[in-house]
C-alpha cells in the first residue's frame, strides 16, 4: 500500500510469514522479519509513518534488503 512519507514510498505485510516490506523512495527494498501485525497497523496509522518506521521499526526487527 501506498504511504504518504517523504521517506518512504510504500509498505505491505504478509500475515502468514509475520513480514513486513517497506520500500523507499530511493528505490531500495527491505523485509522486516518476526513484525506483529500490530506493529504494522500502527505504522500505517500513524500521522508521521516515517517518523513511527525510525521510532519503532529501525533497528529493532530483522531485516534484509530485497532490491
């Protein structure tokens, strides 16, 4: 889906594998592993989505770039 961040360019969240895609403007694309989907509810609920993703995702879940 489609958020509107100067940062971030859109986010998804696969239920059965507890993951979460985040793509950048910048072109980049990374999973985020093991992310409640509470976590994920919030993030595309707040008012700063960039601001929640550096607060409460960064650094905190597992991660790989995937494109």
């Amino acid at each position: 889906m489609l958020v509107r961040s100067s940062n971030l360019y859109s986010v998804d969240y696969d239920g059965s594998s507890a993951s979460l895609t985040i793509q950048f403007r910048n072109g980049r694309g990374y999973q985020y592993y093991r992310v409640p989907f509470d976590e994920f509810r919030s993030l595309v609920g707040a008012s700063s989505v960039g601001s929640y993703f550096h607060a409460h995702i960064n650094g905190r879940y597992e991660y790989r770039q995937i494109y």
